[in-house]
C-alpha cells in the first residue's frame, strides 16, 4: 500500500512537471570561454558553460554554434554541438580566433528557434626566439607511401645550435621526437619517417624548435595531411606497339609501392622535332598517341594521387622516354631506357643479314666461274685435237 501511495506521488510531481515550464524569450551566449594547450602541437580544446538563464530549461533543446578560424585553410570552419567543449587544430603562430552563440528550440520558445548574440574571443601567441631563427622552405614528401622525408633550412643557424623535430596525430598519446634526422655538414636539416610513423587522412602535427647558447629559437608549426604529399615512382615498362588498322598503341605499368592502382592517375606527353606538344591526363594504363608527322616521335609518361584520393598530389619523376623513328612505313618500336640500344642492334642485324647476304653472292659467284673456267679449257683442248 505504501509503495503504490509512492507512485501515485511521483506519477503526479512528473505530471506537475512536464506540465509547467518557463518560457524563453532571450537567449544569452555562452560563458567562461576557455581555450587549453594539451601539448599536441595545435591541437586545443575549447571550453565554455551553459548560460545561467538555461540551467533549468529542460522542454527545449540547447546547442552551441561554434566558429574557429583555421590560418592552414584560411577559411573559417564552424559546427553545431550539444557538448560543452570541442577541440580542433590551430596554427599556434598565428591568433586563435573563435566566434561561438547559444540556440535554444523546443516547447519554451514555442517551436522557433532563437539564437543568442555571437562572442567573439581571439587569443594572439607568445612568441619566443628571433624570428630570423625560424627555419623556412619547410616540405614534406611520402614517397610511394613507404617512408617520407622532410626537410628545412634556417635563414639563421646560430653557431652551435640544435634543432628539434616533434610530431603528432591522433593515434599517439602525446608528441614524438624525429626517428631519424638528415644532416647536412653536421646540421640537422631534415627528418626521415618510416611507414609504421605515420597516419593519414587526419592531422599530422609538426613542430620544429630549437636552441642555442644564444637562446630559444623560434619554432615552426606546421599540420599536414600525408595522403596531399604522395610522390608515387617511376612509371615502369612503358612500350609503344602498333596494334590493328595500324594504330600505335602506348601501355605502362604502374609505379611500384604502397599506391593502390585506382588511386593514380597519368599524364602523357608527345614530342615531336624537339618540340613537347601534347599533353593528356587519364586514368588508364594505355593510350593511343595521335602521330601527325614523319619525323621522330618521342613520349613519356608520370603519374601523382587524383582528386578521389587526395586533394591534391606530388607529380612523380618522368619516365624515360618510349621513341619512333621516321614511321613513314611504320618502323620498328624503340622503347625505354633500350630506345638507344635498340636502335643500333637493329642497325647491327641489318648489317649481319646485308654482309651475309653479299658473302654469299661473291661465294656462288666464284664457284660458278670456276666451273665456267674448266668448261672453257675442256672447249680450248678440244679445238686443239681437232686443229691437229
């Protein structure tokens, strides 16, 4: 009997409850915004509470409209959230510029959604070491997605000094220090990442800092993301072939390495007399060549991530050059690196063939007149017996 007077009261406080509630008709932004360096490199966190007008809202709901301004893209990037915090990736050599506003919807604002002033916060950074001291150039390259490298140099190298290469994604619980520095001269100018160091399609954070008996350095911040620096290899077996109705056809093979095939594409250019003219992007491994002149033709061939893959991409080297000769009468193909040697073994065979050829002749020639020789002396003995 007690327990069903229980919910008998409660039934009937929830009904209170839900039935009351205290219209919104302004909303306030949100406060004690607050921006914390985890020591990622850039990647920070942004905390706020909810407006104290909206603690005891509970029949609406309450979202948070958040801008950051990302000085990689140059662009602003905003979100909704329901959460109290978000993190995201800034420049820490540029300010931190955030715009953030309140949205409440819901049975206290009778369906309409109502959107508090925005609060602007721009945070500036506390540079330390001469500017100078900065390293410039800075690039990165991953090569067929087996390692990547990348290097710097410094306007300033103040004598004895250090540089220190860190870096960071999502998948580490806190910054790295360089596997493997390059050196020029015994200065680091470079760092060298094996496969299992890096991570894709997300931000790959680098710092470089540095000192000196003079002091701090100034450090560089750099986010990248890996898949946007894939440098695939040469494009291999490259061969130029006359197929039917006497159409040359071009085929290659794609680079060695790490790429998946659908991940590529290629560009083909043609030269003729000297002279580069065309130039064709496709994602295929074969290609018909329109041949308008005489003379000799040359091509080749490179390749880089496409748009399906990356948003933009490292041309790889040339290959080397696939030629014709005059092909006035379709001569034979020249190909690769062989083209040159190719050339001269055929010119070689033609010589073998036309040298034996000419052997033979002079050696029917000579026995043709040697039997000639005796029928002629046998003639000449005869006239003789007869003559007597």
């Amino acid at each position: 009997m007690l327990a069903f007077i229980f919910i008998l009261a409660t039934s009937h406080n929830m009904k209170t409850t839900i039935g009351t509630f205290v219209p919104v008709e302004e909303v306030n932004p949100p406060e004690n915004i607050t921006v914390s360096d985890l020591g990622l490199l850039g990647h920070l966190e942004i905390h706020w509470n909810r407006p104290a007008s909206l603690r005891n809202i509970t029949d609406c709901t309450v979202r948070y409209q958040v801008e950051v301004f990302s000085a990689y893209e140059n662009r602003w990037k905003g979100i909704r959230t329901s959460q109290t915090s978000v993190r995201d990736q800034f420049d820490l050599e540029q300010a931190v510029q955030l715009k953030l506003k309140t949205i409440v919807k819901g049975k206290c604002t009778n369906g309409t959604e109502l959107h508090s002033s925005t609060v602007h916060l721009e945070q500036s950074p506390q540079h330390t070491g001469h500017a100078s001291t900065r390293v410039r150039d800075f690039d990165c390259v991953f090569h067929q997605k087996e390692y990547m490298e990348c290097t710097w140099r410094a306007k300033e190298e103040p004598q004895h000094s250090q540089r220190n290469l860190f870096y960071w994604h999502r998948d580490l619980e806190k910054p790295m220090e360089c596997p493997k520095y390059l050196e020029s001269h015994g200065v680091r100018d470079g760092c060298w990442f094996p496969k299992e160091a890096l991570l894709e399609y997300t931000e790959f954070n680098i710092c470089i800092n540095g000192t000196s008996p003079m002091g701090a350095l100034r450090p560089a911040f750099y986010s990248l993301q890996l898949q946007n620096h894939v440098k695939p290899g040469v494009v291999e077996n490259v061969s130029l072939e006359l197929g039917p109705e006497k159409v040359f056809r071009l085929e290659w093979s794609p680079p060695t390495g790490q790429i998946p095939c659908h991940c590529l594409e290629y560009q083909v250019e043609a030269q003729e007399s000297n002279v580069w003219l065309v130039s064709n992007i496709t994602d295929e491994t074969t290609f018909t060549p329109q041949i308008t002149s005489n003379g000799r033709s040359c091509f080749r061939i490179r390749s880089r991530m496409h748009k399906y893959c990356a948003d933009r991409g490292v041309w790889s080297e040339w290959s080397p050059q696939t030629c014709l000769p005059g092909h006035g009468a379709f001569p034979p193909v020249l190909s690769g690196t062989e083209t040159g040697a190719s050339f001269w073994n055929i010119i070689l065979i033609c010589t073998i063939v036309a040298s034996t050829v000419t052997i033979f002749s002079l050696l029917v020639y000579l026995c043709m007149s040697k039997q000639i020789s005796k029928g002629n002396n046998k003639n000449s003995s005869r006239c003789s017996l007869l003559a007597e």
